[in-house]
DNA sequence: CAGTATAGTGACCGGTCGGTCGCCTGTCAA
DNA sequence: TTGACAGGCGACCGACCGGTCACTATACTG
C-alpha cells in the first residue's frame, strides 16, 4: 500500500512538471490527483524539491539501465531495410512512450535550472542516439552495407534530424504521422547517399 | 523616460522567464532588477500576463521582421567554400546574440504552456532553418554546386544537426568552442557529401 | 500660471504556497 | 492484549504571491 504511494506520487510528479513545471506545480494538485491529502505527501518525501530530486534519480537510472548498457544495444542491421526498420521501431516506440514522452518535456522546461536535468537533457537529445548508431554504423560498415566514413560524424547527420522530428511530435502531437512519414523520407534519403547496394548471393 | 521603462521591463521579463519559466518569475525581483518598484510595473502592464503576451509580441514580430521575409534571405553562395562560412557566420550570430540566445531558452521552457510559444519554438527550432536553407540549396543547385536532389530533405538534413548543436550550446555553454568544431566538422562533411567539385575557368 | 496627464512609490489586501502539527486508524510483532 | 509504528487526515502557520490604491512629483499644455 503505502509503498505504492510513494511511487503514484512520482508519477504525478512526473505528469505536473513535465506539463507546468516545477515551479507552475502545486503539493495541492498534485496529492490529489491521487486522492490524497497534501500532508500525507509528507510521509514519503521531505520535501517538494525532494520529490524533484527522487524524481530525476529515477530519470536517470531509468536512462543508465535502458540506454547506458551496451548489452542493451540492438544487434546490428544485415540490410540497409533493416536499418530502415530499426529506426522506424525505435522512433515509434519513443513517441508514443507516455513516460518517455513526459520525461523529455520534463527535461525541456528545467534543463536551464538544474545541472542534473540538463546533463540528462543532452544524453536524451544529444549524445545517447548518436553513440548508439555510432556503433551501429561502424558494424555495418564492416558488413559493408554503409560506405567507408567516419562512423560518429554519420550517426550525428543521421540521428538530430530524427531527434528534430521527435521533438517536434512533443510539441505538436497532432503533426506525428507527417513527422513519421519524413523521418522514413529521411532514413531512406540517407540510405541511398550511404548505403551500399548488396548483391544478392546466387 | 516612460517609454524606456517599458522596454526595460520586457528585457527583464525575458532576462528571468529565460531562466526560471514564466511561473518561477515573481514580479517584485523584475521590476527590483530595473529599480522599480513593483506597482510601477502596473503603470505599463495590465498584469504579470500581459507583460507575457507583450514579450510575446514582440518575440513573434522580431522573428518575422528578422526571418520571416524573402528580403532578408542571404544570397545564394557562389562555392561550397561560401556555404561553410555563411553557415559558420549564421551559427555565429545566434550563439553569442544574448537576446536570441534567451528568446530559445524561453521557447524551450514554456513551449509546451503557451500555444504561440509552441507555435514560435516549431520556426525558432526547425522550420526557420530549414526553409532557409531549402531556398539556398535550390539556388546552389541551379549553379551546379551541389548535387541534384530534394532542397527541401537536403536543407533539412543540413539544419537539424546544427539546430541540435545550438541547443547544445543554450544547454551548456562551455561546450561551445567544441560544438561550433562540430559544425564545422559536419558541414564540411556534408558539402564532401553533396557538394559538386567546380572546375576552375581557364 | 493653473490644470491635467504620466509615471513612480509604499502600504496594504486576499489568496495561495510549502510545510508543520496533533490526531486517528490499521497492522503487526512481542 | 498491547504497544509501537506507518500512513493518512484536516487545521493551521508564516511567507510570499499578484494586484490595488491613495498619494506625490514632474512635465507638458491651455
């Protein structure tokens, strides 16, 4: 029961600031979207900024456990249509993610107030799809199903656009299935500059 | 006199709503930062909302006089060599121009609050550029400068890696001697990519 | 020179904020 | 059975918030 608690009250946690901010949100509100009392919040954390700082630990575990591992990278595409669908599962999944979806707004409003925030704010932007494909790139380079490059700068051209276009669907959620459709415009743009065409094997 | 306040409260309200959000700011420490006292502040403002719309005005009005119109498009470059430094310039104004460094930073935390804010971050962060870069593209391959391919995927494919590296350097700005190598880096890569070898005239 | 806006001030207001306190209830171990 | 304790509650607190108001000083205008 009471460990439950703790965990809805982050989880509102994370609905309230990923929507208004931490400072635009309220103990009131935000205990009784989940039927308690305000003082009850107090039971479980010290103190707002409290919640805040359980709040980003979990964040960023979460990322170190589903992202920083490299056991937890995907296998490396035999085909550039593979590639193409990789991407394209990846990106669907992350858009429609509630949690993840939540966390990057979250991240967008306080990375400029909280060092935290903004470290993680640039691993969820920046550096986390491009050391992924970084390693991706480089393995299908090897498999010659990419062109001889620098793996890091291709993987940094291929993932901000998408990285754009996912940034886009937060903010407009009603643009997602034109912003899919050019991120797959995108990717197989990219495998036509790229790519290298296989020959079938008799 | 008069009207000098009222643009010095909206520096201020731009100065603090960058980097504490609309909700974190409080109108005593705005005014106090102009020395003034809070009531003048209901001399020029309807109340701490207004001030919010009139930043906003402002905002969107400067976005369309500076981007918005054809007139103030760069001309087509006449090398590739003249695509890289009209983009290290670009890049250069608007990572060191304090105000549109603050109006991102700003886009970036209320986005998600205010729909003209939303509206603003789409040009600030992805469509500005993108058109941009689409008319110069277009123009560049009429010259013969660069590959025959889609302006629009190519300037797109262009401008979100940039666009990503600016946001970089919001987020943190001791990265920026690194992140404006970066683009460099890319946009070189990308003109070895796409960019048409010109034979020299005799 | 008198009259009237304009811009600025400090005292004040009601409401809301984060946070505390005493109290109650259910659980569970000694 | 009882006593300690965890979890939940409403009442309350001081601080701070956005906003108002009566008042003043200055500058412009008939």
């Amino acid at each position: 029961m009471a460990n439950d608690t703790k965990e809805r009250i982050l989880a509102a946690a994370l609905d309230q600031f990923s929507q208004k901010g931490y400072a635009g949100t309220n103990i009131r509100e935000l205990t009784a979207s989940q039927g308690l009392a305000k003082s009850s919040m107090y039971k479980h954390f010290k103190s707002k900024e409290d919640i805040w700082n359980a709040l980003l630990d979990k964040m960023i575990a979460y990322y170190a456990l589903r992202f920083g591992s490299p056991d937890h990278l995907p296998p490396i595409p035999d085909s550039t249509d593979e590639l193409l669908s990789l991407t394209m599962r990846m990106v669907s999944f992350t858009v429609h993610d509630e949690k993840i979806i939540k966390t990057r707004k979250l991240l967008s409003i306080e990375q400029f107030r909280d060092e935290r925030a903004r470290d993680l704010a640039t691993k969820h932007f920046l550096t986390g799809l491009t050391d992924m494909f970084s390693h991706i790139f480089a393995g299908m380079m090897e498999k010659s199903l990419l062109r001889e490059d620098d793996p890091k700068i291709l993987a940094f051209a291929y993932t901000a656009p998408i990285s754009a276009l996912i940034h886009l669907c937060d903010r407009e959620p009603e643009k997602q299935q034109t912003a899919m459709a050019q991120i797959e415009a995108f990717s197989r743009h990219f495998i036509k500059t790229y790519g290298i065409q296989q020959v079938s094997p008799m």
